[in-house]
C-alpha cells in the first residue's frame, strides 16, 4: 500500500481516535511496530501481558486505521502478523486558520487494489519486473500481492474499487475526481480498435467513453524496457462528478451528481470499471505508475469549497 497523509479535525467526531491512543500499553505496542512488524505472541512476550490482551489493543488500534495485519504460516499454525499503517496523521486544531483549509486531498489507489472482479481472457497482469502466473488465465487476478501490480488487461467484465471517506470533510466538498491511464486489449497491439468503458460510483452511473485503440507503436515513457507484449501506453481518463452532474475529460456524460453519490453512503465510494458487451471485443488495460506514459495508479481527488456551506449527503 502506498504512503497516504491523513488528516484529522481535532473535534469530538475523532474521539474514538484518539481514546486508541490514550492507553500507555497501546503506545508501547505502537513504539515496537516502529521498529518491526510483530505477531500478536512477540507483542505479548515483549510486554508480559496475554495474547487475548494484545489481541483486544490490537482491534482498537485497526479499528481506528493505526495497525494492520495479516495472516502468516508459523511452526504451530497461523501467525496474526501486526504492522503500523503507511500513513502520516497531521492534527488540525484550528480548521478555520487559512494555513489550514485544505483546498483538495488526493488518494491513490493501487490499480491492483480492487476488491471485487469478473474478466475474461484474453486477459493478464504485470509487475514492474515480471508478468505474473499464466497469461490469459483469470484465476491471475486473485494475486495476493495487489500492490506490486502494473498493469492490468482483459478482453471483458469489471473491477471494483473501494474509496474509504473518513478523513474527508463532506460538509467542504465541492467535487470528486477519478483520473486513470487506460487502453483498449488486443493481442499485440492495434492503434485502431475501439472499445468502450463505463464507470459507477456508489452503484451510479457515470457513462462511460470509447477508447480509440491498443497503443503500442513506440515506447511508452514509464514502460519497462523488459515489456514486448505491444500495448506499451494508453490514454488518461478524467472523470470529474460535481453538482452539475458527471463529465468525462470535460464533456458531460451524465446527469449524476455529487449529492447522488453521497446519498447512497458517506462512508465509502464504491467505484467500478467495466467493458461493456456490445464493445467486449475491444477489451481494456490499466497502467499503474511504472507504466505507460502517467505516473500514477488510480488518483481520486476531493476538491472543496472554502466554507463550510457545501453537499450535504
């Protein structure tokens, strides 16, 4: 997961927050997973206390977004390995001081970062280094290790996303936008063959664009010299979703707006890509930050009003 600053309101919405770390033995945990990641019998052993109540600081602390874990293989069974999250936390006190109104936050997803999918092959998936398993067999994208992956590509079907809302200020926010590099899939690469994207938030439409081609007639500027497969580069998409509805690369594509999205949850986005299938044989690849021609992965930008006076969900 990449590095994400996170920025907190010092009010009584972050109570539970900061509660997480008014306990002297979860700061001790949090001093140890500074230095290294640590099961929950290596925090239990260090601090002379049960696993059962390591295991209870540990939740408060995930579930406040300070630790996360993972299962490992251990001599005796499985390990419950526990690790700090990649992020920075600034603490605003004063959200109305001018050096402290944010005008944007970006996150950046991961293109391997869905949490949901259905493709078909011709399909396939990169890292920066290596292709991963078997080409053209979907079974590739249920690939543990998300974050390393580069590039994606399938002849048909959808990805989905989750976006996470708790360190956005909803009251503030004047638009969401959802930027990607992507191209059509043919095998090798075709400059001419079109296919068309469609994209949902929260399970809303927001229409969708044709992609011109497979592009793969020079180099693209971030593409590993390793890469000889053809598609080499794509286009970046700009989906923008205000109270004036959706654009794609500034044309309106829909009539569905920011207070739309915000109905249906405040607490996460769910953002979904797909081909559809009357275009299907045109297929899709997604570029991550080595890739291609953009160094980025999936950008979602929140951009915000300077009142407070903004959507109301």
């Amino acid at each position: 997961m990449y590095p994400e600053r996170k920025y907190l309101s010092v009010n009584a919405s972050q109570l539970a927050y900061f509660q997480a770390l008014s306990s002297k033995t979860r700061v001790s945990i949090i001093e140890l997973l500074q230095k290294d990641d640590l099961s929950i019998q290596d925090l239990s052993h260090q601090l002379g206390l049960s696993s059962a109540m390591i295991t209870k600081h540990i939740s408060i602390l995930e579930k406040n977004g300070i630790v996360e874990s993972k299962m490992a293989k251990g001599i005796h069974g499985q390990l419950k390995i526990c690790m700090l999250k990649k992020n920075d936390v600034v603490l605003i006190f004063n959200p109305f001081k001018d050096g402290f109104i944010r005008n944007s936050v970006t996150k950046s997803l991961p293109i391997g970062g869905f949490y949901d999918f259905d493709v078909s092959a011709p399909c396939g998936l990169t890292t920066g280094d290596k292709i991963i398993g078997f080409v053209d067999d979907p079974n590739t994208f249920y690939y543990e290790k998300k974050d390393e992956i580069e590039l994606m590509w399938f002849t048909s079907g959808y990805l989905a996303y989750h976006i996470p809302l708790f360190d956005i200020e909803l009251k503030r926010l004047a638009s969401i936008e959802v930027s990607l590099e992507v191209c059509a899939e043919y095998p090798g690469y075709k400059m001419h063959w079109p296919s068309k994207v469609d994209f949902e938030l929260n399970g809303l439409s927001l229409g969708g664009t044709t992609l011109l081609g497979d592009f793969g007639d020079r180099k693209g500027l971030l593409t590993p010299s390793w890469w000889n497969l053809g598609t080499e580069y794509g286009r970046q998409i700009i989906i923008n979703i205000s109270d004036q509805g959706t654009s794609i690369n500034g044309e309106r594509v829909s009539a569905t707006t920011l207070k739309d999205v915000l109905a249906r949850s405040t607490e996460v986005l769910t953002f979904k890509l797909a081909t559809t299938k009357e275009f299907a044989k045109g297929g899709l690849n997604i570029f991550g930050r080595k890739f291609g021609d953009y160094p980025q992965d999936i950008n979602v930008r929140f951009a915000y009003n300077k009142s407070e006076t903004a959507v109301e969900a």
